[in-house]
C-alpha cells in the first residue's frame, strides 16, 4: 500500500521566517512542495527525488516502491530543476541539490540574500531533519548525453578532484553511473562491473550537494544517476543496490542479534 504525506510546502516554510504574520507575507509565492511517499513496513532506506524536470528517475522509483518498502522524499512543482520564489516583488531562484550547506546556498541562491537564504534553509531542513531516522539515503537524477556523465570524474574530467576512485565498464552507458559516498557499496558495484564513482569525501567541494552534507554527518549515501529516457537500466541499477544495502542491514542485524544487543 502506498500513502502519500504532504510534508511541506515552501509558502509556511517563507512565512515561519517572520515573527510576526501580516499581510505583507502574501506576497511571499512559490508553488513547490517537498511531499513524501511510502509503502507499509518497516524500512531503513530513504529515496530522493530533487529535480522535478528529471521524470526518468521518478518514475523508476515509482515502479519500484509499487513491489518494494521505502520511503520517498520529493520535490512537486512544474516540471523544472530550480526552484523559484518570490519574496515581496523580487524573484530568487535556487537548485534544491545546492540547498544543503551554507556554501552551497550562497553560491547557488540567484540573487542572494540573507532573507531568502534563511528560507531556503528552511526548505532544506524539511528533508534532512527526517533523514537521520534512515540507514541509508538513495538519491536518483537524469542527465542529458554527452553533458555530465561518469567521464566527469576521470582524470581530466572537469570534476576529477571530487573523486577518491573511479571504475568503468566500457560496456556500459557512460551517462549510467551509481555515485556514493560509500567505499563498501562502490565495492559491490565494481565487483558486478556497474559504472560506479566514489566521492573522495576529504576533498570534495562543497557545493551545498545532498552527498556533501550526507557525508558530513557520516550518513551512507547512493546517487543513481542515468541518462533521460534510460528508465530500464536505472531501474536496474536501483534494484541492485537495493539488493546490497538489504544484505548489509541483515548482516548487521545478525550480527546484533549474536552479540546480545
């Protein structure tokens, strides 16, 4: 059974900046919502959805929560990758995969201020203040060919620098990659042969991204990335490190269970 919760919505999370409601905050507008989905049963698996433009990947995970327990976390809106809001006449946009640190907001908020900087945390704050009761975030994004692909992070790529390791199957799609913040899960991925890409969680930029703040409070995080269209190999993907992170949990449930915990 699949139940759907409205979390949020931008408009409350822009009014809560004010101490004192007026009418002025009616001129405060945006139309996104962060909205959760989830299936009955215990589950230790978040999946994200950010980029309300990026269809591929929502509808994947959709098809996958109808025979699998987890919950998703997404962003409504039309179908575009920034957000935008207006807070009385002046019009600020955002990438809700920049919205997580400080850092991130500030390079990435157009035009910033500290105003629409706050609210942005706020945003933010809906999703990751109910994060830390999973074991494991699961993000899942599209891209477009020859635009951002696993060849980003090799030597000479223009993201080279955010990663520790790279593996490539040259059989593969290039644009279908799994990107982690977890040594053990690129592991299990390079031994199948599944493109996969390790941050290098030391050196990495912080661009306000979803795996830079997973990777400061030390919380296991998967991005299934694939090109638009690739809807049978993400699902693919998504069920194989669904399979990985399953087994860890059991084995470390087993392991509990022996040592009297």
């Amino acid at each position: 059974m699949r139940t759907l919760l409205s979390c949020c919505t931008l408009y409350f999370c822009l009014c809560s900046c004010y101490a004192q409601p007026s009418p002025k905050n009616k001129e405060i507008k945006c139309d996104a919502k962060i909205e959760r989905e989830y299936t009955d049963g215990p589950a230790s698996i978040a999946f994200i959805h950010l980029h309300a433009n990026e269809t591929t990947a929502l509808n994947a995970v959709r098809q996958f929560l109808e025979r699998n327990k987890g919950s998703l976390f997404y962003v409504k809106q039309r179908e575009a990758r920034n957000v935008s809001l207006v807070i009385h006449d002046s019009i600020f946009q955002f990438d809700p995969n920049r919205m997580f640190t400080r850092a991130g907001r500030k390079a990435n908020l157009n035009p910033y201020s500290v105003t629409a900087d706050s609210a942005v945390k706020m945003f933010a704050s809906e999703i990751v203040s109910q994060l830390h009761s999973y074991r494991i975030v699961i993000s899942l994004h599209n891209n477009t060919s020859s635009n951002f692909s696993i060849s980003s992070y090799k030597k000479g790529g223009e993201f080279e620098s955010e990663a520790s390791r790279v593996y490539m199957n040259r059989k593969m799609d290039e644009d279908d990659f799994v990107f982690t913040t977890d040594e053990n899960i690129f592991n299990k991925c390079r031994k199948q042969k599944l493109n996969v890409v390790l941050q290098d969680n030391v050196r990495r930029t912080d661009d306000g991204s979803l795996s830079v703040y997973c990777a400061n409070v030390k919380l296991s995080y998967v991005n299934i990335e694939a090109e638009f269209g690739h809807a049978d190999q993400q699902l693919k993907m998504l069920e194989f490190i669904y399979q990985v992170v399953s087994a860890g949990s059991e084995e470390r449930s087993y392991a509990a269970e022996k040592s009297g915990e």
